[in-house]
C-alpha cells in the first residue's frame, strides 16, 4: 500500500496542478459569498437598534434571502449548464456584488428586505457554478476532497466576515461595511476572466493534466430536459438531503451572533473570538469529510460505501448540539457550535459530491440547483420559525433540538432511495 500511496503521489507531480488553481479561484468566489451573506448577521444587533426591527421582523429579511436563493437555485442551476461555468458564475457574481452594495441604501425593514432578495437571487448561482466546475476539472476520485476544498470558502467566509465586517462598522459605519465587502467579487472577476477555461481550451494545462481530468468514461452526449431529471430517485435522494440538513447552517449563519448575545451578553467587538473558532472548525470538517471519503476510495471501497460512511459519521457528530442552550459558559457553547458546523460542512462536501457520482457533467449544474431550492426553502421555514420561536419564547432549545437531528433522518431516506450511489444510465 505504501508504495502504491508513493507512486501515486509522483504521478500527481508529472500531471501538473493547474486545476488547482481554478479550484483555488472557485474557493474565493465561495469566501466573497459567505462574506456578503453573513454581513447582516454580524451586524443584526447594530441593525436591531437602527432600524429598530423586532425579531419576528428580522426572520422576515432573511426569509426573503431565503426565498429569492430558492428560486435563483431553481433557474440558475439550468442557466449554468446552458451558458457554461465562465460566463454564469461572472454574471452570478456581478449581480451578487452590486445587490450587497446596494444594502447601504436601506433604511426600513422592506429596504433591506428587497436587498436581501436580490442578494439570495444571484448568489444561488455559485454552488451550481462551483460544482460545475469541479466536474468539468477534476476526475471523479478528487471530487470530494476538491468539494471539500472550495466548500471551505464558506467557513473562511465566515470567519474574515466577523473580523472585517466590525472593523469597518466601528471605523466608518454599517453601509460602508456592505460597501466594502461587496466590492470584493467586482475584484474577483479580472481574475476569473483572465485564468478561466475548460481544461480541453486551456493553454495553460498539460497534455498529462488534461488526460487525467479526463480519465473518467466520457459523459453520454444526449440532451437531458429539466423535468427529466425528476424521474430520477438521484434527484430527489439530493433535494431531501437538503431540505432536511440546509436549515442548521441557515440557523447558524444568522442567529449564532444573535445566539452569543442573547444569551453570553457578547459585544460586536467580541464576537470575533468565538465565530472564528466556530468557522475554522467548520473548514476542518469540510476539507476533512472531503479527504475522508476520498481516502476510502483509494483503499478499495466503493463510492457508495465510502460516501455514506463519511456522512453517518458527520450525522452522528452534530447531535451534541441540542446541549448548546444550556451550556454554562460561552466556550462550551462554542465547542458545541464548532462540533455541529464542522460535521455540517463534512456532510455537506459529500453531499454535494453525490450529484457528480451519479450524474453526467451537462446535468449537475440542474441537479444541484434543484436540489439547493429545496435546501433554500428549508432555510426560509426556520427563518420564519425562528423569528416567531424567539419572539414568544425567548429560548434556543427548540432550534438546537431540530438542528441536531436532522442529519440521521436525512441520511435514512437518501439510503431508502437510493441503496447504492452510482451512474445514473440516462437514455
């Protein structure tokens, strides 16, 4: 096995590494939408006495994030297979960028409620379009891993966002923090232009790089409509895995700074602290759940075996968050939180990379999309409930309970519908 692991590891020297580098690319994109997302997050309690919204209020703006991510999740996923991963994701960043600009203009409860809207629209688009490109660069044995990889742009996103989005507020104020931080994909975007393409129109990717991305049997060269892909247990093992799992990061992302407050009496200036615990966790699972399973693959198992395993770990992993509310100080609280989001993104990375296992390349972009809408509409159930829990109840523990057990039901259908991973013979 060790010499094996050795030549293996030479050969991935002689095959050249530009597909990292678009990975590298990918990985950004994901950090600038993390960040432009979880700006209002950090900033809620500021918000909160601006604006003066109640909580109820509060899970309205992000339910209609929420809702406009699902629906762009529904169109944009097709858009990205029509157009191409270049021009999709350069028109899905745009438009993200300028709606997070266009935060600093709000002033009441619906200003920022439309802003939110136009921000969840566009940035539905960069999923489908990440995932879309793993497959287009990476052969299906890295998949995961290179899942796992760019997947932790979310975290880091996460994590820079409480370190810079404060910064700014205290600095110069709330609008410039949106200004700011959506300013960064306008950046991005000369690079994307100036490195992208696919691998078999690259210049830059060797004759040994390009035969090893595409050292997989060649996807069927058939039209594959929309709807079609319903017909396809597949389809639906991925959408109810979302539905089921999304509304816990939604849940995170927007109310663990509220969560900290409320309940440990943190300041904006010491949310940084434990946030960036939490999201550097979180990249652990993500790049780890992804290494996993790739790790069991190159030891023989098979996709199927090697996937589910990876994700019943992660399932069990999370359920120590239902103790979250009651913990008895801020740090047993954040070693719980970073516990949960860290086997959130392991799952997460194996997840997504089911739909490449079991679908031809022309179609992922489709799957993913439809199968984010329905991670998206589960994020504006808990948004909304959220609201209205806390609004009457005051407490966390409700949302922490759901939170944690979802993951084994998710897991238990996925297995019911589709017992085995594998490609899907689309005719």
């Amino acid at each position: 096995m060790n010499k094996l692991g050795n030549d293996n590891s030479q050969e991935n020297v002689k095959i050249g590494k530009f597909r990292w580098v678009i990975l590298a690319l990918v990985f950004f994109a994901t950090t600038i939408n993390y960040i432009d997302r979880q700006v209002i997050g950090i900033l809620a309690p500021t918000l909160e006495k601006e604006i003066g919204w109640s909580e109820i209020e509060y899970g309205y703006i992000v339910t209609a994030f929420t809702a406009a991510y699902a629906i762009g999740l529904l169109l944009i996923g097709r858009f990205m297979d029509r157009l191409g991963s270049k021009v999709g994701y350069s028109v899905a960043l745009t438009g993200w960028s300028f709606a997070a600009i266009g935060h600093a203009l709000a002033s009441t409860v619906f200003g920022f409620g439309i802003a939110r809207f136009a921000l969840g629209f566009f940035e539905a688009g960069n999923f489908p379009a990440a995932i879309k490109t793993v497959a287009e660069w990476f052969p299906k044995k890295e998949r995961a891993f290179a899942t796992g990889i760019f997947n932790a742009g979310s975290n880091v996103g996460a994590v820079l966002a409480p370190l810079v989005v404060p910064f700014i507020t205290i600095t110069w104020g709330w609008k410039e923090a949106f200004i700011f931080t959506g300013g960064a994909g306008l950046i991005w975007l000369i690079f994307w232009f100036w490195l992208y393409d696919k691998p078999e129109d690259s210049k830059r990717v060797s004759d040994s790089e390009l035969k090893y991305i595409q050292s997989d049997p060649p996807d069927p060269t058939i039209k594959i409509p929309w709807k079609n892909l319903l017909k396809f247990r597949g389809t639906w093992a991925f959408a109810i895995g979302k539905l089921l799992t999304d509304p816990a990061w939604w849940f995170y992302l927007y109310w663990i700074p509220k969560f900290l407050k409320d309940t440990y009496g943190l300041t904006l200036k010491e949310f940084a602290a434990p946030l960036i615990v939490i999201y550097v966790m979180a990249d652990v699972g993500s790049i780890g759940g992804g290494w996993l399973s790739s790790f069991f693959i190159k030891k023989g198992w098979t996709i199927n075996k090697a996937r589910k395993t990876t994700m019943l770990i992660s399932a069990i992993t999370v359920i120590p968050i239902v103790f979250a509310s009651e913990a008895s100080s801020v740090w047993i609280a954040v070693a719980l939180l970073s516990l949960a989001t860290a086997a959130h993104q392991s799952w997460s990375a194996n997840l997504f990379t089911t739909v490449s296992d079991m679908f031809p390349r022309k179609a992922v972009g489709s799957v993913v999309g439809l199968g984010g809408m329905f991670g998206a509409i589960g994020g504006m159930l808990i948004a909304t409930a959220a609201g209205f829990i806390l609004e009457f109840t005051g407490s966390y523990l409700i949302l922490f309970i759901i939170a944690g057990s979802l993951y084994l039901i998710a897991l238990f259908i996925i297995n019911l519908l589709v017992p085995e991973i594998k490609e899907i013979e689309m005719k």
